[in-house]
C-alpha cells in the first residue's frame, strides 16, 4: 500500500470561487481548533454507571380468577320501571 500524502485545502482557489459566485469564503482558525480538540481531550471521562435491572416479575401459573366489573341490575329500580305518578 503506497504511503498517504499529505492534502493541502487550496484556500485561495476555493476563495475566488467563492467571490464570482456573490459569496464568502469563511475559515476556521487552526490555532483555535487544535486548543479546543486539546481542551477536550484532558476533559476526564464520564464514570460509567450501569442501569439497575428492575425485580424479575413471577408470573402466577395458578388459574385465571373472573372479576366482575358491572353492576347487578337485577334488584335495582330503574326509572322507567317506577309506578306512581304517570
């Protein structure tokens, strides 16, 4: 495998294009970058901290249990059903 060469942005190039196209060209400053990527590096490192798992759930392997939820309406008057004044 042939050795990597350096690459060199043609900053003057890309700034002419740029110009004829009504814009312009805005670079960064390298010095700014490499002490902002260096600030960053000496930050320490996030302590990991695992999730705690929740409780296993037992699941009952018993017989299902039938819940009545509606009420009887056997022994309840309903107003249709009133004697009285008519």
């Amino acid at each position: 495998m042939p050795p990597l060469q350096s690459f060199v942005l043609p900053l003057d190039e890309l700034a002419q294009v740029a110009q004829t196209s009504g814009l312009n060209w805005v670079n960064s400053n390298a010095e700014k970058i490499a002490a902002v990527q260096a600030a960053i590096a000496a930050e320490p490192k996030a302590i990991h901290v695992p999730r705690e798992r929740p409780a296993v759930v037992h699941v009952d392997g018993g017989p299902l249990v039938l819940v009545e939820t509606k009420r009887d309406l056997r022994n309840m008057t309903l107003p249709f059903e009133e004697t009285g004044a008519q």
